[in-house]
C-alpha cells in the first residue's frame, strides 16, 4: 500500500524569519476519528494509507512522512482591534504542500499538535470539541460552496486536555490553500522589514494570485475575494466571531472555527461568541470588519508600492471600493435566494422587506427562505408575499430552482453541533458521523433526516459559542 504524501513545499523555501521549524509533538495512544477520503483523493494522497496505522501515525504527529518540511508560522494580528505584534502557530504544524489533481497547490497542517515557540503558554494542544466542530462547520462550508480550509482527518490523542476540566485531546488535519494572512504581512510590516514583505508578495502573488501584477492589482484581488466570501456568509447566516487579521486570510477562504454560528432566529445584531462582549463582530458588522481588515493590509503594501502621496490615495480609493464590490456580490445573492436571476429595479427593496419581517417576527432564517420554494410564507409576511409572487411570475428562468440551488435545507446548526460533540466525549461518535452525512448535500431534501433542519426548541437552544483555546 503506498503511503506517500507527494509533498512540494514552497513556503519552506523562505528566510527562517518567516518561520521555525520543528515536527509535531506525538501522542500517546491515537485513534481515528474520520479520514475524508473525498479530500485525500483530490489531493492525489491514498485514503486507504491514511486509514492504516502508518497513516494514523502521520495524522497523529507521531512520525514525519517523507518529503515533509514540518514547521510552524510566524505573523501578527489585529485581534478584537487590539494590536499584538506576535502571534504565530502556536498549536499547529505545517507538514508541507501538495498540487492537487486540479494543479492547485494546498497546505497539510496539523492542528493540536503541540507547543511552538508562538504558543505563548498555551500547551499547545487541542481538546475533540473544538476539533469535530472545525470538522462538521469546514466540510459543511464547502458543501456550501462557500471557500473554506477543508478536514482531511480527525484524530483522538488517548491523551487528556486541561482546560477547565480534564476533556479527551485530538488533532485536526487541515488543508488550506495556503495559511498566508493578513497578519503574515502586519508582521514584517511592523518590524519595516522590507525584503520579507516583498518576499512575502512575490510568494502570494505565485501561489494566489498570477494576475496581478503589482501590489496595488494585489490588494484589489483581495478585496474581491474577501467581498464575495462575506456576502457567502451573510447569506446562509454564518458568523464567524473571530474576524481578528490573524484570521483573515489572502486567500479568500474561510479560516479558524473557533467560536463560529449559524443563526437560527434572524437578528442582524446576533452574537455568539463569549469572548465577543462589546459584538464587534456581530453578524452585520462582518462586511465593516472586513474592510476595516483590508486596511490594515493596505498599510502593509505601502512600502511595496513607494509610500507616496499618490500610493496612499490609491490603496485608499481601492479599500473605499469594497462596499460597492461587496453589495453587488451581496445582491446577486439574496436575489436568488428570492428566486430572481434577472435584476430589476426595487428587488433590493423587495429582499430587505422580506429580512425586516423575518426581524419582526423572530422566524428562523434559514427554514424561511428554503419556505419560500414551495410557496411556503411566514406568518406576518402575507403582503410581502403577493408582492413577491407578482416580481416572481416576471422570471424567466425557474424560480423555483434558483431558490433550491440557493437556499440550503440543512446547516450546521449550533445545538446539534454540541449534541455530537457531547456524544463523542461520552464515546459515542455515531451523532458526528450522521451529521457530517446530512450536512454533505445541503441543498437536497432528505425526508428521514428532517430533524436535522429543524430549529432548535427553546431548551435546545444555544446562546454563546466558545475559542477551541
């Protein structure tokens, strides 16, 4: 059985500074979870070797395969808008790179695999919450069609975890189009660190983005990027609860489940994280957080691009463009999500109505415009509804299938997150897996698991989400 893991490391070919290198820390007794053989078979790596011993012992961080280049990430951050001018892996491990069979190039990172340097006390592990929730919500994601890091495997230690009790470890395996952030070039950027920032560019510029070429066609293929994935997450009622730049990524892809929801109820003010007191990432405030981000990456290109006055006017003017970027790719969206692939005058109008009532009336957000595909109207929305049908029968294209492409029927949904999670800690990880199995069509109606889309009763409803730290 072959067990290579056809590594191409890049990353690994920058200065030290960019880095430290070190394997993961092994375990004492590991045990599979799930290995996502759909993934491994993009990336060209044989899901059977993953599954064996040898592969568990990869996963695990027990042995380093060949051609790997294990290593930990330096960069910085802007968290809850506090400066912290260090941060870094301090609980992952960056295996290598591989070319999927698309010719994509993708991070293999183990998270929970030790202390780092950048670990900053912490013991640098990871208890199997955190870990299946990163698990269920990334492959739910994808499924989405929302960019996002993907799970490869999950992995329980046989170790115990302390945090506020003694909880069962594990280790994640992520993949990633790369881990680059905002805050890899807050970092140099701090320290004027020039030759790292141009470094920095040329990689990302390689790897994400070949079209742009010059820092400021960078920052506009960011912005991009960043537009359409929020408007992605407003539009299936993701909140994120970290947008800190240490976790936004160049990318474009979602990163970092840690306190992340999805509403039930619709209220733009939502808030689930527990370290979010003030709701500075509230679910309407993700698409200002966002260019509030992209700023700070502006300021990291000023060097690359001479500082100049005519420099600051141009990365200004171009983070000044994400609203308009983000509105148009947030319209298209919610358009569909109404059944209307073809742009009229007052549909925007139309949509925000049919939000507002969902407000008033404390209707669950997602199971309100799956509804509205077998005509199904929430109460109080009576007269949205006649107005909609009217807009709705000047479609050409078939409402009715825009919205079921659209609007999926199952999400991720908080209170059975946690039930799977309660049940894998007592032992029992058959709830992961049927969840993991719902989740994976979300757009198709499955008549025996419709428990799964259903809000959650008052009991079963879960306020406040925590940091897998």
């Amino acid at each position: 059985m072959s067990g290579e893991i056809p590594f191409d490391n890049t990353y690994g070919t920058l200065p030290e500074r960019f880095f430290t290198r070190q394997p993961p820390a092994p375990v004492a007794q590991p045990s599979m979870i799930s290995v996502n053989r759909d993934l491994a078979s993009e990336l060209g790596i044989n899901a059977d070797w993953l599954a064996s011993d040898a592969g568990l012992s990869v996963l695990a961080g027990n042995s380093v395969p060949e051609g790997a280049d294990p290593l930990a990430q330096v960069y910085a951050g802007h968290q809850f808008g506090g400066w912290s001018p260090q941060l870094g892996d301090g609980r992952a491990v960056l295996l290598g790179e591989v070319v999927d069979r698309a010719g994509q190039r993708r991070d293999i990172q183990l998270k929970g695999a030790g202390r780092t340097p950048y670990s900053r006390g912490g013991d640098g592990r990871a208890w199997l919450g955190p870990v299946l929730r990163e698990y269920i919500v990334s492959e739910a994601m994808h499924a989405l069609g929302i960019p996002t890091t993907r799970a490869l495997a999950a992995v329980q230690t046989g170790e115990p975890v302390l945090r506020e009790t003694s909880l069962p470890g594990a280790v994640l395996t992520r993949v990633a189009a790369s881990h680059i952030r905002v805050g890899t070039f807050q970092y140099f950027a701090a320290r004027q660190d020039a030759e790292a920032l141009g470094l920095l560019y040329e990689h990302v510029v390689a790897r994400h983005y070949p079209q742009a070429g010059s820092p400021l066609e960078l920052l506009d293929c960011v912005i991009a990027a960043q537009a359409e994935l929020i408007a992605r997450w407003m539009s299936v009622g993701f909140i994120h609860g970290v947008m800190n730049t240490d976790n936004m990524t160049i990318s474009g892809e979602t990163i970092d489940y840690g306190p992340c929801a999805f509403m039930d109820s619709y209220d733009p003010d939502m808030v689930f994280s527990s370290i979010d007191q003030f709701g500075r990432y509230a679910y309407s405030k993700q698409p200002e957080i966002a260019v509030w981000n992209l700023a700070q990456f502006a300021s990291c290109l000023l060097p690359l691009m001479g500082e100049s006055k005519a420099a600051i006017t141009q990365a200004t003017a171009a983070v000044h463009r994400f609203p308009q970027i983000y509105q148009d790719a947030r319209d298209a969206i919610f358009r569909r999500k109404i059944g209307l692939s073809n742009p009229r005058p007052g549909d925007e109008a139309l949509v925000q109505r049919f939000l507002d009532g969902l407000t008033n009336s404390g209707a669950d957000f997602t199971n309100a415009f799956r509804g509205l595909s077998v005509d199904n109207i929430p109460d109080g929305l009576e007269d949205w509804g006649k107005d909609w049908r009217t807009r709705r029968d000047l479609e050409t294209d078939d409402p009715y299938k825009t919205m079921t492409r659209t609007n999926p029927a199952f999400i991720p949904r908080n209170h059975r997150i946690e039930a799977a999670i309660s049940s894998a800690v007592e032992g029992d990880l058959a709830p992961f897996y049927t969840l993991n199995s719902v989740l994976a069509r979300p757009y198709q109606d499955q008549p025996n698991h419709d428990a799964f889309s259903a809000s959650p009763t008052p009991g079963e409803v879960v306020k406040q989400t925590f940091c897998g730290t």
